[in-house]
C-alpha cells in the first residue's frame, strides 16, 4: 500500500469496514452453469482464490500466472517476473512480482461440489497463506470469502479442502470490486443508449463520488466517495428476489434465467394497464404520459375476467420485469439526485447481463432525470464481491494488485456495441473476461 | 403533442372564454402518439406546469335579495343563481368506484320578522343574504357507488333529481324549463366511457373534467375549509392536524389511484406534476387477484389484515442468520426482499395463503410508495405529504405502512397525511369546477359538517340505494336491530395504540385486532353556512380550542359515554311525549335511541371516526340525531311549563331585587343566575332533583345554599367593575352579552333579572341564545316572548325591549322611529348559529358576530357554554363565566370540587 498512484496502477486502499457480513440466500437455479471460457493452461500457476459465496451463486476470483513466468506463492524468495511489466512500478522493490490474470468463475451454489471439485483440480487451495493463529498439526489455508455462505459452508471448505474462509465484509467487498474494476479495466463500464452498448471510459480522477446500485434479492444504493468511502444511502425491497419470487409464483418457471428468458417474447401490454387504456387511446399529453406509457402494473389483471391462467407467463415475466427494473432505475435516479451524483451503477446478479433489464434500467433513468444522469452496468457486474474479497488479500498486506489495463485481451467490445434489446440474454461474462495483471507479493 | 403551456384551458377567468376554449382543448388532447417509440416511457413525466386561474368568478348574489312572494319562507337562500342553470351535482367515475358529490338546499323555516328587521337595523346588518336559521343552510353530501353497480347510481341520481338541479332548484324556482341540455360535471376515466349512458338514461351531458385539476382543487378545498381533515396514522394511532391555511403550501399531493400521481401544489390552481409511479393501486389489486382469486379490492385488503408477510418476504434477519445487520442500519426484520422467499422454497403458488400474499404485496407496494414520494418531496424541500385516491381507502395497515416509509427514509423530517375525505377529491373537484358553486369563497367558519344515523353502519363502506324519507330510515334501523349485529352488540373494542402496526420494520403485526373498516373514516354531509362566522371578540382565534375536555384520554370518553347513555331512556320518554306519545312518535323514539346508541357504540371504538371528537360534538350529534328523527324540541312542553311557573314568580323577584342596597343586589343577582342554573335537563343528578318538588322549592332552596365564597370566586374583582370602590364610580359597559343557558328558572329567574340591572345600568344586552332546541335550552325563537311577558312586569325591561324591537305589537306604532327612541338602551335577543348545549365561538351567527362588535362586556352562563367549551377562551374584552357544576366528575376534574359547587369567573380585559 505504499505505491505511489499510477495511471495505469491502482493500490487499493480499503476502508476499516469491519466484516460481518453474510450473503442473501436467495436461491437461484442457473440452467447452465459457466465455468470460465477461457481454458486455465495447465501448466499455469494458480494462486490466490477468493470466493463469493451467495444464496444462488458462488463466485470465484482467482489469479493465474502466466505460463513463462515463475513463481511460487510459497517461497517468497523465489518469483520475479521474466516478462516487462507494464505495470512495474517503484513500490515493489525487492518483493516478488507475479505476471498473470485475473480469473473469474461461477457455480450454482446448489452445486457447490463442482466448485469444490474445481478448486481441488486447480490446485487453489494450495496457494493461500498459513493461518497465523493455526495451532501446527492443523493444515489449513485462509482462503477470503464474503457472502452468507462464507458462513454457512465454512465447515464444508475446510473439511474438504482444508480451507479457512476468512469472511469480509459484504458491502466493503462490493465497493472494492467496483472501484477496482473502475479504475483499473477500461473497458469495464457501459452505458445502455437505444439498446446498445455503449463503453465509457472513465476519467479515474473525475470517478468518485459515484452511486452503486447492487441488485441482489433486495437492492443497496450506495454512495461512492472514494477507496474505502462510502456509505449506503438506500435501498429497496424490491428487488431481484422479488422479480424470481413473484415470477416463480405466477408463471411456474423452475429458474431464474428461464424467468428472465420468458421476458423476450412477453408483451407487457396485456396486463399492464396503460394510459391510452384509461383515456380511450389518447396520451394525457398534458402531463407528458404518452398513451403507452405504463400507468399501473398490471393494471389490467383488474378489469378482466381472465384469470392467472389466461395470462402468458411471456407476458407476465415481461410486465413483472419492467415493473421492477423501472421501479429501482427511478428510485436509484432519487437517490442519486439528492447526492448531486451524475453517474449510477448498476450491478448484481439480477442484471446478469440482460439487454432488456438493462435497457428498462437506462430508460427509467433517463427518463426521470430528462437525460441528466447516466445508468451504466459493469461487465463483471456479477463478481464485485468477490473481487473484493480477493482485493482484501490486499488489505491484509499480502500482496498488491496491478492491472495491465491495455493488456486486456479481449478484441474488445467495440464489436459488441451492437447488442439489441431483444438478444438472447448474455447472462454470462464472454470470453476473454480475464483480466491481466501482475500481484506483487509482500 | 400538445403541449401544456398551450392548453387553453388554463388561465382562464372569463366563463364564455373558457368554454369555448374547452372545445379546443379537448381537440388537442386526441393527438396519439406512435406507438413503437413510447414502448418504453415511463409512468410520467416531470417539468410540465399547470397554472390555472385561481380567480374563479365570485359567489353572485345579486339576486340574493329576499322576494317579496316568497317572504313567508323566509327564501334569502344560499346561492339563488345557482338553480337556474346549473345542477349541483359532480362526479368522479373511477374505474372501480363512482363518487358523487352533491347539493343539496333546505327549505327554511320561517320565522317572521319585523322583529328580525329592527334588529339588523339595530346592528347595522344589511339585509338580505342573512339567514334565520344557519344550520338549515345547504348541504354537500359525499355518495359512492361501485361502478359496476352503476344503475343504483343512476337511480339514486334520478331519485333526487340531481340532474335537474335537485328538487328544491324547482321549488325555488317553479317557472323554470325543465333543463333539457343538463350539463353535469365529471372527472375520472368513466366520464369518457359512460357519457352515452347518463344521457340515454338522464339525459344529461357529462362535461368532462381535468382529472389532475379536480384532484387539487379537491385536496386544495378541503384543506382550507375543513378542519379536522388531514389526520396522521402512525402505528395505529391516528392524530388530526390542524393546517394553518397560511402555511398550506407547498405540499406534496400523492394521489394513489391505478397508477400513482405526485402533485407538487404551490397553490390554489398552481400545480405540477413532477412524478409518479406505475406502481399503485392496479397493481396491488392486478397482481393480487391473479395471486389469491380474491373477487373484490376489499376482499383483497381484508384478507392483508389476517397475513404474514414473514413467510414470503425475506427478510435481513433471513439473510444474516437473524443478526442485525447494524452497520447499514438495517434491524433482522426489515424486509430486504419483498417476494424473496418464494425463490427458495420449494412450494408453490397453492402453498401461500392468500392473507400472507396480500399483506406481502400490501407491504411491498406501499412502502415503495411512501420511499418515491418522500424522495420527490425531498427534491422540493416539501415538508407534507398528503396521501389520498382509492388505494387507501382509510386502511389502517397501509397508511401505517406508507407512513413509515416516510418516517423512515426522512428520519422524522416529512410527515406522511391522509385526509378523512381522500375519496372524494376528484368529484369535489369536479364540483368546484362549476362556475357558480361558491365554494371559493367558504372558510373553515362556514361549514359544519353532520354525521347522519347511518354513519355508525355504513362507515366508509360504499353506499347502498337511497333512504328517501323518514319511515325508510326508521324501516331500515328496525332492519339492522332485527339482524342483532352491531347495534346490539358492539363490535369489541380494541385499546388505542395496541394494533401493532408498526410499519415496515415490525412485521410481526397483526390484523386481527382491527375490524376490517375499523379505520374506514366516515364521511357525513357537510353543511354550507356561509352566514357563520368567527366571534369576533376571541383573543386568539388560531389556537382556540372549544372543549375543555379533551376525550382523546380513554378514560373521559368512557365517562362520557356512559353519562349520554345513561340519560338516553329519560330523553327518549321526553322527546316521545313531545310528540303526543303516539305510536309513531314511539317507533321514532326507539330508532332514535338505537340510532344515537349505535353512534356513541362507534366512537367507543373508533374515537377518530367522525374526525377530531370533543364533549361539544358528543352533545351536539344527540341534538342532531333528535332531529334527524323529527324530534324538532323534545323538551318543549317542559320548557313550556317552567316558563309558565317562573313568570308567576317573576315580579315578586324583582320586588325582591329592588328592595335592596345596589350592593347585595349585585350579589343577589350572581347567586339568583347560579341558583337558577340547576335546572338544567341535561344534567343527570338535576333530572332527579325535578322529581322532589316545584321549580320554585328549589330555586329558593338552591339559592339559600349559594353562599360565597364559591369554589371559583372572582366576585369582588366583578363587583368592583360594576360598582366601583370608594368615590369612583366606573363607566358602566357599553354593550353586554349575555349567552344564556336553559328555559325556565334558568332564564327567567337568573339571567333576565341581570340583564334588567344591566340595562338599569344604561348597558345595552344582547341575550344570546340557540338557534335550535337543544334539549331545555331556550331559543332564539322564544326568548321575545319571554322577554314579553318579563316586560309586562317590569317597565326597565319593557322600554328596552321596545328599543330593541322586541316587543311587535308595541313596535307597529314607534317602528318609524325605534332608532331614534333614545328613552332606553336597548335590550336585544339573536341566535349563536348553534343546536347545541356547547357553543363552538369559531362558528357563531352573522348576528352575534355583528353584534359582537360594540360589546364589552361577556357573560357565559351554564356547564354548556361556560365549562364544557369556553372555559379557557380569552376574549378581547371582560368576560364572566357562571355556572354551576352539576356533575361531580367534572367538579373535581375542573376545579377541584363537587357537584353543585359554583363558577363565578371574571376576566377583565388586562
């Protein structure tokens, strides 16, 4: 933590925060499940793993070493990088600095065991620290975790892996993946403009403060001052539980993403009751509500005689959906206004990538703040936790983390600026989502 | 798309103008937009203004002068302009529920009156707009209907005539055309959809209304006119809030109907719509029938109050293992997912109970509610929150709910409100839109508003067919008693405080202390009186309170309650026999009982029910109820037969009187008006009295016990000002008046002879008295007779009766010149605009008012006006206040003492 800042290099300085946190157990089947894309070389070294354990999904971030490069996490004497590091600044002389990328993988927690299974496979476990305090028979890594199952499976990793979950707090673990993603991956947040991706390069001194919209079974606002400051502003309580726990109840889907596919094809027009229903076809145009606009969800679940059956889950999960996304796109707008904050992001598993959520998202911000403020999304929006429980390593001084930002490998995403609303959902993070970097041990 | 700036509807003043720029308007407003591009707009937009003209033109009374033909029925009338060409009628066609709002006039009662004439001359009250009888002015009532009962609407509508302008507007005017081309005014969605009903069924136009416009209007209206409208609903616990109308606005105005509108309102006219939600009502009642079957809202709303939300939200403590998560300032039972637990388990749809579905989505829906209107009114630096439509519908978990999100999300600094009349906003406002209604001009002074006998039953539950007439309404209570539901028994108290709604953090409540209408806030008739006004002598009139006994604390209610019960059967023998005891009279008794039984049954429950509830509006709903059943003066023989022995005794009283020193005179006229206070009817331990001898016996009796000094004694302090000390010799009162008490004794032998030393004084007395009977209280109406007969006794009374042109038959010859009799000071006689024991100063008679403004001089006499209310008025000149404390409660409550000690307090103007 003693570097110096650098355009390219970000040192995270956490915040004081406390960990307790426990992840929201909210259950969320996912069809299939991606490990990463991009295949881990075999011979790569693997280190530094760390976990986000929630109610539906369990989230890996892990570091590999690149394949010239030497190290071993267990010998701090003996790794240096044998590649020109772009990233290579005055801060770390004399330590170890490790070449490699930054891996990302998740698992239903439902099936935790592959993600066991994988760990073993990978060897991550071996690259951890000794726990101080471990009396000396004991083998066990301290691996960081956040997230409610860093409680509830914390046996279940030990006796399986001889892993220690060390718990971080979840809204610290939230921020610091942000803000490090932020900083550090150009290509790391985009705006949804008519339906298509926009990237947007962020001025790392013009970032905070800022407003993080997490979007898990309920929703935190909060309030980005700076590395390590912040503060939760707000909330709602409806939220992505809501969308798959009313979705489930109405349209009988098995998973989360089934729900969200159903969306595509649905037409919201049948339930919700719009304006031109109330005024005979014609816009209240006095007040600015064009006869589309949705005057009550599922408004018109009223008036009919139909009942749930008559309804297409299609058009259900799509009024279910619009009613939510708008609802946190206009309450995250509020907020924001009330902190003077331009730029809102959006991130949680219930976004995953969705075009249409992310576009009813944009729209609701755009709208209520007649174009002032700007809603974008983070392309590893589902692993700001677990960045930030890896990012904790940090915190702890045992190690730093660089990114070589141009290194990216992705053929980036200027050819995915095309992505309409009505794709099928990208719920998962495409390929080359690794991301480059170099740790430098301490 | 038309844009607002151009809608020429607004900013109007000429009526010819707007109509015609109406047309426009509506011309305008058809313009569709293309649908692919708005697929994704928002619930609403921000940024449009809308100013209306807030100068409507102004009440017309230029024909308000009374006409010669119909002198008899005394027809100075509110409004006479109206019924010509305008039906007083609005309504409010909403998709699930229809709300009229309509007026209605009374016929008066006529009292004659030259007498009337020389006292207006007397008080420099032009003639012509004043009324005798102020409580008979006109109505506003509030009706609903569901709207797919919409032909019980229309029905009722026919019934009363209301398309053609009432039935009185014929009466009024019976050469009148019959109103073919009725226009009526009308607001919400239905206006559209059932215009070609109302005019193949009424043949009346429906004139459509602004939907936004109507709402603030409304809301505007209410807020300035009506008193105890806007009411706070924390945990169960609802407190009415009294708007200074100088500080009304802004104010935020959150209208939940389908959808949600917030209404930043800057004044009267002066609105914008800066956001909303599609998150409302529709919703709540759209996603919970396709959840639970329910077939009704209120079934739906009823079943929230038997729910759980605990088994299908997720709550912190789920996520956290039950441990607070502190650090965000989230406690284990907030719920951080609404719906949330529905993912992880493994059951289904069937496997919820309906009650816990819709409490979870009443929840879920309200609070997002009360978090975007706090949010808004944060934006705007808006301090109130007022939140009406059909979504609330005086449900007590949902303005709990809604409250504490503002609570909390403000941390105290925005108050969430709820006004009692929030249904029927859009239809006032449609009202208001009539050129000529008059509304305008009305002040909180000029309306009283009357709970009718089904009040206690319907509650805020949608109105049923029309009771027409009396033997309907008497047909109808037999009805409900044969049922032997409420009125029997009394749906179970629930202590205040105790339901447990906490709002969003505590969902742990229960609906099951609460009946399901329980907090559904009845609605009466309102009364426009525009004659009434504020006494003009109240020190300070914003922070006058009339009750002295605040019945918000349990304990006096209960008290008080079962005083009014206790004396019930005494009153209803008196109000039969006043009638002849016929069977009729009887049948009408009973329904009296049960109906004012049923009121008193319902406040017990409900204190809040008929909005802020004080000793004065207990008192004056009996009288009311009386009336209501055609007990026009249940005391009237009984008044009749006091007076008749009082007279007799009269002159030997003033003989009495004049035999002694100006001094013990003095006192004996203090202690002959606390003497004479006793017989008071309205007094439980006096009705017992009656039954141990003549009025005489204990007149004497009671005045041998007056021995000084009484329990509040300020006598000396009076005496002086009346008779000075020493060589100096004060300057007697200009003007007295005195608010008198009951007939009989009480006046006769009590306050008559006080006025008469007054008026020997060369102070001129204007006895103040009821406008209607109020169990033995002497009226307006009766007093000049008595006074007459006081006169022929007694020559100081006589020359100032004459003055005051009191006595007729002496008036015909000096009419011409009864100003410029200058042989006494007068001695007057006006009504206080009240049917009431208590008096409200905030709502007295043009005539007091006017009346008030030479006097100096205040004397309130009896429990009623003096203990009851006034006791701790200040007025802006002397004021004594004397009665005689006939209940023991209230002696020791209010002055430390015991029944039949006496209150002589003087406060001089400092």
């Amino acid at each position: 933590m003693q570097q110096t800042p650098d355009q390219q290099v970000h040192n995270l300085i956490r915040g004081a925060g406390k960990a307790r946190g426990e992840r929201g157990r909210a259950k969320m089947d996912i069809v299939e499940s991606k490990q990463i894309s991009e295949p881990i070389k075999s011979e790569a070294q693997i280190s530094h793993l760390a976990l986000d354990i929630g109610g539906s999904l369990i989230k890996l971030v892990y570091f590999s070493t690149n394949n010239d490069s030497s190290s071993s996490s267990s010998s701090s004497s003996s790794s240096s990088s044998s590649k020109d590091s772009v990233a290579v600044s005055s801060g770390n002389e004399g330590r170890p600095v490790l070449e490699g990328k930054l891996h990302f993988a998740k698992f239903e927690t439902a099936k935790i065991n592959d993600c066991i299974d994988f760990i073993r496979s990978k060897q991550l476990r071996l690259s951890g620290f000794q726990k101080h305090g471990a009396p000396a028979g004991e083998k066990c890594t301290i691996k960081k975790a956040t997230g409610g199952g860093a409680y509830k499976y914390a046996d279940l990793f030990k006796e399986k892996l001889g892993i220690c979950l060390d718990k971080e707090d979840e809204m610290d673990c939230l921020v610091a993946g942000s803000n490090f993603l932020l900083k550090a991956v150009h290509t790391e947040a985009f705006a949804y403009i008519d339906g298509q991706k926009e990237f947007v390069q962020i001025d790392h001194d013009d970032l905070y403060p800022y407003m993080l919209v997490n979007i898990g079974s309920g929703v935190s606002m909060i309030k980005v001052d700076g590395p390590g400051k912040f503060e939760r502003v707000s909330g709602t309580n409806v939220g992505g539980g809501t969308f798959w726990g009313l979705g489930r109840l109405l349209t009988k889907c098995k998973s989360f993403d089934e729900l969200l596919e159903l969306s595509h094809r649905g037409n919201n027009r049948v339930i919700d009751m719009l304006v031109g229903d109330i005024y005979g076809g014609m816009d209240y145009t006095k007040i600015g509500l064009s006869s589309t606009t949705i005057a009550s969800s599922f408004g018109k679940a009223i008036s009919d005689n139909k009942e749930l059956e008559d309804y297409k889950p299609e058009d259900i999960s799509r009024s279910l959906l619009r009613m939510i996304s708008n609802n946190i796109g206009q309450i995250s707008y509020l907020n924001a206004l009330r902190f003077g904050l331009k730029r809102i992001f959006f991130a949680g598993f219930f976004i995953r990538g969705h075009a249409y959520t992310m576009d009813t998202i944009a729209v609701a911000v755009h709208f209520w703040s007649k174009g002032e403020a700007k809603a974008m999304f983070l392309k590893h929006e589902g692993f700001l936790g677990a960045l930030g429980s890896f990012m904790s390593y940090e915190k702890h001084g045992f190690l730093n983390l660089k990114v070589h930002q141009l290194v990216q490998q992705s053929p980036v995403d200027a050819s995915r600026g095309e992505d309409k609303i009505h794709d099928p959902p990208n719920g998962e993070l495409n390929e080359n989502q690794s991301i480059d970097c170099s740790i430098c041990l301490s | 798309m038309a844009s607002l700036t151009e809608d020429p509807v607004l900013g109007i003043n000429d009526i010819k103008e707007r109509e015609e720029e109406n047309e426009k308007g509506k011309t305008q407003v058809v313009k569709t937009e293309e649908v692919g591009q708005s697929e994704r707009d928002m619930a609403s937009a921000t940024g449009n203004s809308i100013h209306r003209s807030g100068s409507r033109p102004q009440l017309d009374l230029s024909k308000a002068a009374i006409q010669g033909n119909f002198e008899e029925r005394d027809p100075t009338i509110l409004l006479p302009n109206q019924s010509d060409d305008l039906s007083h009628l609005a309504l409010d066609i909403g998709g699930s529920l229809i709300k009229l709002v309509y007026f209605s006039r009374h016929e008066d009662q006529s009292i004659d009156d030259k007498r009337k004439k020389t006292l207006k001359e007397r008080l420099g009250i032009s003639n012509g707009n004043r009324r005798s009888y102020p409580i008979l002015g006109g109505r506003l009532h509030f009706v609903k209907f569901e709207t797919n009962k919409i032909n019980e609407c229309l029905d009722f509508i026919y019934s009363k005539q209301l398309h053609r302008g009432g039935m009185d507007a014929r009466i009024w005017n019976p050469d009148a055309p019959t109103n073919e081309n009725a226009v009526i005014k009308a607001t919400g969605g239905g206006a559209y959809k059932f215009a070609d009903l109302f005019k193949e069924r009424l043949g009346v136009s429906l004139d459509k209304e602004d939907e936004m416009n109507c709402l603030v209007s409304g809301a505007n209206f209410l807020l300035k006119a009506i008193r105890h409208e806007a009411f706070t609903h924390m945990e169960g616990h609802k407190e009415f809030v009294q708007i200074d109308q100088n500080e009304l606005f802004p104010y935020l105005l959150v209208n939940i109907g389908s959808g949600v509108s917030m209404i930043k309102v800057d004044g009267d006219g002066k609105f914008q719509r800066i956001s909303g939600t599609n998150v409302g009502g529709g919703t709540y009642w759209g996603l919970g029938r396709l959840l639970t079957k329910c077939k009704s809202f209120d079934e739906l709303l009823e079943l929230s109050q038997l729910g759980d939300n605990r088994t299908i939200d997720m709550l912190v403590g789920d996520i956290y293992g039950g441990m607070d998560y502190s650090k965000i300032g989230l406690s284990a039972s907030t719920i951080a997912s609404s719906f949330g637990k529905a993912i992880s388990e493994n059951k289904e749809l069937e496997d919820y109970s309906p009650e816990d579905i819709s409490l979870s989505l009443l929840r879920m829906i309200s609070y997002n509610i009360g978090q975007i209107s706090y949010l808004n009114a944060l934006r705007f630096g808006l301090k109130r929150i007022f939140f009406g439509g059909f979504f609330i519908r005086g449900h007590a978990y949902t303005m709990d709910t809604i409250s504490f999100a503002v609570q909390f999300w403000s941390k105290g600094d925005a108050q969430a409100m709820f006004l009692r009349h929030e249904g029927f906003l859009g239809a006032l406002g449609a009202f208001m839109s009539y050129e000529k209604h008059g509304l305008d001009d009305l002040m909180v002074h000029h309306l009283v508003e009357r709970f009718p006998m089904g009040a206690p039953y319907t509650g805020g539950k949608i109105h049923g067919p029309p009771l027409g007439d009396l033997n309907e309404k008497i047909s109808w209570m037999e009805k409900f008693v044969r049922k032997g539901t409420e009125i029997t028994a009394p749906v179970p108290m629930a202590p205040p405080g105790t339901t447990g709604l906490g709002g969003f953090e505590v969902p742990s409540s229960k609906g099951g202390t609460l009946r399901s209408d329980a907090s559904a806030l009845n609605i009466g008739v309102l009364h426009l009186v525009p004659t009434l006004e504020v006494f003009p002598l109240l020190a300070d009139p914003k922070t006058y309170e009339p009750n002295t006994i605040d019945l918000s604390d349990h304990g006096e209610l209960e008290y008080w309650f079962t005083v009014l019960s206790e004396h019930l059967p005494d009153l209803v023998d008196k109000a039969v026999a006043s009638e002849g005891g016929t069977d009729d009279a009887k049948r009408r008794g009973d329904a009296f009982a049960r109906a004012f039984s049923a009121h008193l049954a319902r406040l017990m429950e409900e204190p809040a029910a008929y909005g802020k509830l004080g000793l004065a509006n207990l008192l004056e709903l009996r009288e009311e109820c009386l009336r209501e059943f055609q007990f026009v003066d249940a005391y009237r023989s009984i008044k009749q037969r006091e007076n008749e022995a009082s007279i007799a005794v009269f002159a030997d009283l003033l003989m009495e009187l004049d035999s002694m020193t100006e001094e013990t005179r003095l006192l004996t006229l203090i202690e002959g008006v606390l003497a004479a206070n006793i017989f008071d009817w309205g007094s439980r331990a006096c009705v017992d009295l009656y039954h141990k001898g003549t009025i005489i016996e204990i007149y004497r009796m009671s005045r041998n016990k007056m021995q000084r000094p009484w329990r509040v004694d300020d006598f000396d302090v009076f005496k002086e000002r009346m008779l000075g000390s020493g060589d100096k010799k004060p300057h007697p009162h200009k003007r007295a008046l005195l608010f008198v008490d009951n007939t009989g004794a009480d006046v006769i032998l009590g306050m008559l002879p006080l006025a008469r030393e007054l008026l020997r004084r060369g102070t001129e007395v204007v006895l103040v008295a009821n406008s209607l009977p109020a169990l033995n209280d002497v009226t307006a109406m009766e007093l000049p007779e008595i006074v007459a007969e006081g006169a022929k006794h007694c020559d100081i009374l006589r020359r100032a009766a004459e003055a005051g042109g009191l006595l007729v038959d002496a008036m015909v010859s000096t009419l011409d010149d009864s100003k410029g009799n200058s042989s006494s000071v007068p001695l007057m006689v006006v009504e206080n605009g009240c049917g009431s024991p208590c008096i409200d100063l905030r709502q007295v008679s043009s005539e007091l008012a006017a009346a008030a403004k030479e006097a100096d001089l205040i004397i309130l006499e009896g429990m009623g006006r003096a203990l009851h209310t006034n006791f701790n008025a200040r007025f802006k000149c002397d004021a004594l206040k004397l009665a005689m404390v006939k209940n023991q409660r209230l002696a020791e409550k209010l002055i430390k003492g015991n029944i039949y000690d006496c209150v002589c307090r003087y406060e001089p103007l400092s």
